[in-house]
C-alpha cells in the first residue's frame, strides 16, 4: 500500500467506542489492528468481521463445557494480557524511536496503563480459580 502513512500519528484513529457502545457492532478484529489500515479497508474488514461473528453464533452445539461466563471472563483477561503488552510496546518506542515531545509523553504514560490493564487481567483470573 504505498499511500500508507509514513508516521502513524497521520493515520485516522479508530471509531471512538463509548462505554454505550454495543460492542457486538465490532466484535472480530482488534482496533490496535485496524488502525494500520486506510478507513476504507479497516470498515470492509469490520463488516466482514460481523457476518463471521454471526455465522459463529449459528453454529450448532455449546462452545464450551461448563460456565459459559467463567469462559467468557477467560477470554476477557486473554484480551487484556494483549492490550498490557501493546501498551508496553508503545512505551518501549520512547527508547527505540524518535518521537515528537508529545508522543514521548504517551509513550511514557502507556508503561502505567499497561500494568494497571495487567493487574485487572490478573484480578480476573484470581476470581476464577
């Protein structure tokens, strides 16, 4: 794709998601994902994403034996480890990368974000043992 952003602060973010937000609307792929591709592709993959995740729903059969919930919690810490070591990837560019003073800031703030997104992750684990 040679129109990609060189600098991915040019690229536009990700739709905005409220805590009102139906999350069902985006269930498929990770915005950290997304956010590398131009809007109109990242929109195709999105639909895509909704038609796979409702196909899913069809099939026939339970996914899981035993808590349906607890597996679901399951999955909710598996995201969040993801989201821990994005963020701590992020806050390693500051040492790998020449960053503009207000990314370097971000960068410095996504070290604490990722352990606070960590020790949630970890709290949910620990309810479920």
């Amino acid at each position: 794709m040679s129109d990609r952003p060189k600098d991915i602060s040019t690229t536009p973010p990700p739709p905005q998601l409220s805590p009102d937000d139906d999350w069902e609307r985006h269930p498929t792929f990770r915005h950290t994902f997304l956010a590398h591709l131009p809007p109109d592709v990242a929109e195709a993959l999105e639909q895509l994403g909704r038609g796979l995740y409702h196909l899913v729903l069809a099939l026939p059969g339970e996914p899981h034996s035993g808590s349906w919930t607890a597996a679901r919690l399951r999955a909710t810490a598996a995201d969040l480890r993801f989201q821990a070591a994005y963020l701590a990837a992020l806050a390693q560019e500051r040492d790998a990368s020449s960053l503009s003073r207000s990314d370097t800031l971000l960068s410095d703030r996504a070290q604490a974000w990722s352990d606070q997104v960590q020790a949630l992750a970890a709290r949910i684990e620990a309810a479920l043992t």
